[in-house]
C-alpha cells in the first residue's frame, strides 16, 4: 500500500509539472485541467473496477488492473 501511494503522488506531481509546463503563458489553467483528468480517471476507473469486480472476480480483475500499466509501458516509448 505504501509504495503504492508513494507512486500515486509521484505520478501526480510529474503529471502537474507536465500540466503547467504545456500551457506556459496560464500554468494554472495545465494545473486545474490535469487535476480535472485525474479525477475524472479515477471515478471512471472505480466504476469499471467495480462492475467488472462483480462480474468476473477478485483474481481476474485485480490481474487485469495490475497489467494495464504494465502494457501502457510497453506501449508507450519515448
């Protein structure tokens, strides 16, 4: 659980750094937007988490959720 809240605020704070520095002349606008998206993401994703906890399973979907940054990762190079 600690690491994984010590991911979740790293990703924050690297994903407001982004925010801010996409909209250089009005940061606050690149701030408020991605704090609007991580938000967003998280009602969403609890949602999907719950309908298809209850559907498929603990096992299945907890597998699922743990291999979707794991393919973001791969998918995504820079």
């Amino acid at each position: 659980m600690a690491l994984g809240g010590a991911a979740y605020v790293t990703l924050s704070g690297v994903l407001l750094v982004w925010g801010a520095a996409a909209t250089e002349n009005v940061p606050a606008i690149g701030v408020g937007m991605l704090f609007f998206m991580l938000a967003t993401g998280q009602v969403i994703g609890s949602l999907l988490f719950g309908q298809l906890y209850a559907q498929a399973g603990a096992s299945t979907v907890l597998t699922l959720f743990a291999a979707l940054p794991l393919l973001v990762m791969l998918i995504i190079r820079r």
